[in-house]
C-alpha cells in the first residue's frame, strides 16, 4: 500500500478493495495493489489525502479528498502506479 493506514474502505460491484489513505487511492484485486496518485491520475485526484470512498448504482467510484469530491468512471479507469 502506498501509506501505513487506511483512512476509508471500500469493496466494489467487482469485488475489489479499494483503501483511501494519506497518500493516495489503493485497489486490491486479491494479488496485488494497484496505487492511484495526485501525480499519476492525470488530475482525476485533487489531493493525495483520501478521507472517503463510496460506489453508485452505475459503478462509478465518489472519492473524497481532504480538497474536493471527484468521480472515478469504471471504464476507462484512471492511469495506475503499479505497486
């Protein structure tokens, strides 16, 4: 994980495992992470800092960070950093 702590947590409509923490945005597909960033989401992220995660009806990913709510679409999936 890209962070020690988990500060929100999520399992999706996939079955994934999403972890907000104090550096970035963590997807567990049961193997390994996959670690979304301020730096590597292509501006999706306003900050690092992810205090909340919620998925709506359509599977679109809400996720609150301590500088704004933004909305990760499911396809296509923002730019990772592979862990």
């Amino acid at each position: 994980m890209s962070f020690s702590t988990s500060q929100s947590l999520l399992q999706d409509q996939r079955g994934f495992m999403w972890f907000g923490t104090g550096y970035g945005l963590n997807k567990y597909d049961g193997f390994s992470f996959t670690i979304y960033t301020l730096e590597t989401s292509e501006d999706v992220l306003a900050g690092n800092s992810i205090s909340r995660l919620y998925q709506d009806r359509a599977g679109n990913l809400w996720i609150g960070t301590a500088a704004d709510l933004v909305r990760m679409d499911r396809e296509p999936e923002i730019h990772p950093l592979q862990a």
